[in-house]
C-alpha cells in the first residue's frame, strides 16, 4: 500500500495542474465577461488568476518531484535497458511535453496575463483601447490554450507509461 503513494501524490499534482486551466479557461473567465462593471470584472479577474497560479504552480511542483521519484522506482524495477522499449520514446516525448507545457504556462503566468490584465485596467481607466490589446489578448489566449492541450498530451503519455503491456513492447 505504502508503494502506491507516490503514484497517488504524483495523479494528485496532475489534478492541481490541470484542474486549474480547465476551471479558469472554460469557466470562470467566460463567467466573469458576464459582469457589467469593467473595474470590478478586472479585479475579480487579477484575483481569480492569482489565487489559482499559486495552486497550480504549487501542483506543478508536486509533480516534479514526486516524477523523479517515479522515474528512480521505474529504473529500480526493471533489471532491463529502458531504451529497447518503447517506454524510453513516450517518457522522452512526456518530459518535452512538460517542459513545453511549463514554458507556455510561465509566458501565460508571469508575463502575458499580468500584462494584458495591466493593459486592459488602463484602458479602462483612461477609456481608449491601446492597439497592442488585441494582438497581447491572442498571445495570451493561445498560450493558455496551447498549454491546456499539451497538459492533457502529458496525462495521455502518462498512461500510456502506466501501460506496460503497450511501453515494454521492444522497440
């Protein structure tokens, strides 16, 4: 039983990441085009965002390490080379999908998000739109969307990992 935490902690993590980017990106930003007040949409937005970067950041983290973990427990059971199986192509092509996921996720995080939430409080304020709204609005919205698509690749690879009837098949 004791084994099976790890496992546990890192679907856990995944859940943390991922949950997140659905509720975010499907439910609450639609939601809250549906209040009225700019100022008071804005500021909901800023604290929705925030609030929900600190719990995925924080699942993300999770992930990582209890991966490590995972991947040392994989090495240790299998008395084999992993790279004569097809475990070692979908594990590789998993750890790029992270790290492309994770680089998507910061640009939408820390630099995309914050600056157009930025941007659309001063126009807001100063009542004209800036011309480079639209063009940070589709960054942003392709970021997270393309982050949400490559999270979901990940959770495909990991199964597929979980299957070892498919990922110990020789190459």
């Amino acid at each position: 039983m004791v084994d099976a935490i790890p496992n546990w902690l890192h679907i856990v993590g995944a859940t943390i990441w991922v949950g997140p980017q659905f509720f975010v990106f499907l439910v609450s930003t639609p939601a809250l085009h549906t209040v009225e007040d700019a100022r008071q949409r804005l500021r909901a937005l800023r604290v929705l965002t925030t609030r929900f970067n600190y719990l995925a950041w924080a699942g993300m983290a999770l992930l990582v390490l209890t991966g490590i973990s995972n991947y040392f427990d994989v090495r240790a059971d299998c008395d084999c080379d992993l790279s004569e199986f097809r475990w070692i192509t979908v594990f590789s092509t998993k750890m790029t999908l992270v790290i492309v996921t994770i680089a998507l996720t910061a640009f939408h995080s820390f630099w995309s998000g914050p600056r157009l939430i930025g941007m659309q409080e001063q126009a807001v304020e100063s009542g004209a739109e800036p011309a480079q709204l639209a063009s940070l609005r589709r960054a942003s919205i392709a970021a997270s969307s393309l982050a949400l698509l490559t999270s979901l690749a990940v959770l495909f690879l990991g199964a597929l990992l979980l299957n070892h009837e498919f990922s110990f098949e020789p190459r």
